[in-house]
C-alpha cells in the first residue's frame, strides 16, 4: 500500500508536464542463484529452524509491461511503473540441513515459488547517440534504472509429505536494478534489451499437514533477469 501510495504521489505530481510517454511489453528470463531456505518446524520444545543450504531455484521465463514517459525539459531523465511475473521453484534434491546445531544431508522436495512484482523506476537515466533530425534523443539508447519494488510471492508445497498443498502468500518490498539499450525501429516505436537485478526477503507460511501448524519460510531470493521487448512511444 504504502509503494502504490508513492507511485501515485510521483505520477500525480508530474502529469502537467510535458513529456514523451512510452509504453513497453517484453519477455525473457530469470535465474536464481543458489540461497538458504528456513522452515520454522514446531516440536515439543518450541519452533526449531530447518535451514537448507545452497537450495537451488529453477530458471524461468518471465513476462512484463512497462508505462512511464522522459520529460522534455530534461530528456535524459524520466520514471516508469513496471509489472512483472517470474517463478523460482525449488525442485527435489539433497542438501546439507542444520537442525538444532547440528548439520548433515537431508532431502527438500518440490515446492512452487510464483512471484509478481510492481516496481517503481524512481531514476530512469538514458543518453543519446546518433542523433537525426527524425530521432533528437539518439538512436542508440543506453539506459540504467532503479527503485522500489513490491513482491507479492505465492509458495505451494508440492511433495514435502509433512506439509499440506495449501498456497501461503508473503508480500515484501525490495528492489528492482537495471540497464539497457534501446533502438528505434520508427519515429514511435523501438526494441530493447535489458539486464535487471531483483533482490527481496519472503516469509510465505505453509501449514504442517498433521498438526496444522503454522510453518514459516523464509528466503532471501536475488534474481537475474535478461529481457527484450518492444517500446511505443506517445
């Protein structure tokens, strides 16, 4: 609530400017880098962390839309809302677990991570090159892009036999890094490609399937994402 609040604060304060509004769709994919995974398990002598070492995360596709604008007083700079949707499953394998102390292989089976992401470029800075009378901005556009981002994660357990298949949602803020290079097709449309860094800390709370006990989890999930699209411009 409060980054949607702060997303309208910023586009309610600029809308009487001029600007050059765009609007991008693309596609690509994400790759998760191995991290710790914690199930809080409870136990007659109260919640004990199960910490999975090194899990590794599946690499996905991932899909989005953009809408933003450059101001004409200051072309080189502009801010945008994107929206985008990645997975990062954990498949079934072994890894080393500390449990109370003590540390040896154990096996994490399946369980689905879907993340949808809203983010806020609060800096938004490009330069142009190749500048025609058509394209006054360049036709080369290398650009850089950062600000906050809300996660919202949705974790299914799909095989892990001592807990149930009900879905546990998590809402985190984090935040969103990324550079590119855009080329215009036409006077209002181009292509890019785009390098993008996300980082944020999940806490979804799956449901022990005896006991119904509330089972936390938590990750820290740092995601590459390398995408490519096409932008129009108004």
């Amino acid at each position: 609530m409060r980054l949607a609040a702060f997303c309208l604060l910023i586009f309610s304060a600029v809308t009487s400017a001029s600007a050059e509004w765009f609007a991008d769709l693309y596609g690509g994919f994400a790759y998760t880098p191995r991290s710790d995974v914690v199930l809080v398990v409870g136990s007659p002598s109260g919640p004990a962390d199960h910490t999975f070492h090194n899990v590794a995360w599946t690499t996905s596709g991932v899909l989005g839309g953009r809408a933003g604008y450059w101001f004409d007083r200051a072309p080189w700079y502009g801010i945008g809302l994107d929206v985008f949707r990645f997975d990062a499953d954990i498949p079934t394998q072994v890894v080393d677990t500390t449990i109370q102390g003590t540390t040896a292989p154990a096996t994490l089976r399946a369980i689905d991570v879907a993340v949808t992401a809203f983010a806020l470029d609060v800096v938004r800075l490009r330069h142009g090159f190749l500048a025609n009378a058509e394209h006054p901005n360049g036709r080369l556009q290398p650009y850089v892009t950062a600000g906050p981002a809300l996660f919202r994660v949705q974790a299914t357990n799909r095989q892990n036999g001592e807990l149930t298949t009900r879905r546990a949602t998590d809402t985190s803020i984090g935040y969103k890094l990324g550079a590119g290079l855009s080329w215009p097709l036409a006077k209002n449309s181009a292509i890019f490609g785009e390098y993008r860094y996300t980082h944020f800390r999940a806490e979804p709370v799956l449901q022990g399937a005896i006991t119904g006990a509330s089972v936390p989890m938590r990750f820290d999930l740092n995601t590459h994402h390398f995408v490519t699209g096409v932008s129009f411009l108004f």
